[in-house]
C-alpha cells in the first residue's frame, strides 16, 4: 500500500543523523518517529483504491472505509524487559504453511515479507493472508517459528478488498477482526514445514502508533515466541487511521 507522502522527512532527519531508520509496516498511515524506529502500522481499510492503496486524500466511503472495532483489550502487558538474542530468520514460507487461531476459526495461509535495508515491512497481500517478516537485514530482530521472536501481521478490516476468499462484499471484517479477545492462555499453532508448533498467549495489548516501544516489540528473544500485530481502537475517517495496534505475544508450548 502506498504511504502519506509527508512521510519522508522523518526518515531524511535519521540519515543525516547517522541513525539506521528501524522496521516499517507500510499501510494507510504516516510514518511516525519513536526514538530510532520508525513506525506505521497500519493493517485496516479506509480510502483505498481497488488494489489496497492509500489514495491520499480520499474521503472514505461505504465501501472502502474502515470499519471500527471495539474498545482496546488489555489482557497482560508485553514484557518488555525480556532477554533477547539473535535468530535465524525464515528466507521462505510454504504453500502449507498457515496460522491456526482455533477460537475464532483462523486458518490463514502466510505469506513472506522480508524486511529491507530500507525498513520497509510490507503489507499483507489481502484481507485473508498473514505476513511473516524476515528481518535477516537487521540483526537482533525477528526470528522463525520455534526461535527468536517471529513476527506477524494481518488485517483487521478490508478496505476497499473483499473478505473470507472474495464471498464477502466490503467493508468488511478481515482476518484478524477478533485479535483483541484473545486470552492469556489461549492456543496459537504454528503450521510451518509440516511441522506443528503451539503456542500459549502470554499479553494482548493496545500500542500507540505514536509512541509505543516497537524497537523493543519485534526484538529477538530468548524465549521462542510469535509477536502478531494488527490495527484496533477507533478508525479516524479523516486521517484514515487507527488510535492503536493490538499487539499479541505468545511463547512455544512445552
């Protein structure tokens, strides 16, 4: 998806700084700076073209504007002081490969993103995929199923783009619609190389997007876990974005 074209300048001031600009999840939102990373997670619908672009400027309508979704869970909070350490990334993901929420029926294929010099961590192809980020370019962050911290990302909502496979008109509610009710507790399962990986939720939490510690969020750890991020709060119908991203973290199952 495209981005807000005021959003430049920010990444212009951290290289004449000397700072590496950090991961980006590009969407329909500006990029905005929090310490040395640089952020704009935005995984909803709202004045987008056929093809999941931003049209800057557009006003949302009944068929592309974001949907909104309930009041932001807080259900345990990211440990933020956790141990970290460095992990191999995934270079690939399978045909087979998919992420399994049973309690809300999720059964999504993934999809790979890898995460470039340039920060960017792309989108999402639709409303039905979940990303998996390879941030092999940056050293410390990231990881694979069963080491490091993997990370994730869907959709909330669809946009201007259909849902369940093309048999739901939008807008309409995507993916990872029921993110927010997950519970500390609640089974994730990893389907990767034919192998099956379960992993139990350890915090469910609203982020700021203006101010929330992402550096930290898709850091390696210690401890194998999955980090999925989707959008959640109140959809600003002028701005087209979202007040938080729902940030889930799940540790593997003994």
């Amino acid at each position: 998806m495209a981005q807000d074209n005021h959003s430049g300048g920010g990444l212009l001031d951290s290289i004449k700084s000397g700072r590496a600009p950090l991961p980006v999840i590009g969407g329909l939102a500006a990029l905005v700076v929090i310490g040395i990373i640089f952020v704009a997670v935005a995984l909803g619908g709202g004045g987008g073209d056929g093809n999941g672009n931003t049209a800057v400027g557009a006003t949302p309508t009944a068929s592309s504007g974001g949907l909104q979704t309930s009041e932001p869970t807080v259900e345990a909070t990211i440990d933020l002081a956790r141990p970290t350490t460095a992990a191999e990334n995934l270079t690939s993901v399978g045909s087979g490969d998919r992420l399994v929420i049973a309690k809300f029926g999720v059964n999504a294929p993934l999809t790979y993103r890898s995460v470039g010099l340039d920060g960017v961590m792309p989108n999402p192809e639709g409303s039905d995929d979940i990303a998996y980020y390879d941030f092999s370019a940056w050293p410390g962050k990231g990881g694979r199923p069963g080491a490091g911290n993997a990370v994730y990302a869907g959709h909330v909502d669809s946009g201007a783009k259909p849902c369940k496979n093309g048999t739901v008109p939008p807008p309409c509610q995507a993916v990872l619609w029921d993110l927010n009710n997950l519970r500390v507790g609640d089974e994730i399962q990893m389907v990767v190389g034919g192998q099956t990986l379960t992993y139990a939720v350890k915090s469910n939490q609203p982020v700021s997007a203006t101010s929330g510690p992402w550096d930290q969020i898709v850091s390696s750890t210690q401890t194998p876990t999955i980090t999925i991020i989707t959008c959640g709060g109140d959809f600003n119908r002028e701005t087209r974005e979202y007040t938080n991203r729902q940030v889930v973290v799940a540790e593997l199952k003994a």
